[in-house]
C-alpha cells in the first residue's frame, strides 16, 4: 500500500483536514466580502472554520505564500483580499 506520509491511509484516498480549512477560509472570504461589501475580520473568519484564532491565522498564512489571498501583517481581518487565482483550478497544499 503507498503511504501519504501517516501509517495507514492510502494516497488519494482522502482530503486532509488542512485542505477542507482552506478552502472554507476562502470561500468565507468571498462570500463576506460580497455580502457585506468589505472583507471579514478575523473574529468573523474564526467563526466559520471554528477552532482558535492562531490556528485561522496559520491557514491564512498558507493561503498567502501559495498566492490566494494578501493581507497586511499584523491586520490580518480588513486588509485581507482574495487574489484572482482559482483554487478549482490549482493545487492547494
């Protein structure tokens, strides 16, 4: 059986919980932001992935080295913006 890297789980055969984050993350952003007409702050991100606000911050940091969304450090929640890249149509880590 390959390996995905944990004992146990054959590669492909699930979508690592990182993943799923991100891309809920993302579509928070979006949808927030068309809602409302600015983007969500970090309260608000942190209440649709649930968990703790450092854990929403590591995702965003993520999100931002891979090129799909910036912020300012520091102001993490006004400042954030999606970029035009597509996660359908690319690899999120």
């Amino acid at each position: 059986m390959e390996q995905t890297g944990k004992p146990g789980r054959p590669k492909g055969t699930y979508a690592p919980a990182g993943l799923l984050v991100r891309r809920q993350i993302l579509s928070a952003i979006k949808e927030l932001s068309e809602e409302n007409g600015y983007p969500p702050s970090g309260a608000e991100l942190q209440r649709v992935i649930g968990g703790s606000f450092s854990r929403m911050q590591w995702h965003l940091r993520i999100l931002r080295d891979e090129g799909y969304v910036t912020f300012e450090d520091g102001k993490i929640g006004r400042t954030l913006r999606r970029t035009r890249k597509d996660p359908d149509n690319e690899k999120l880590r």
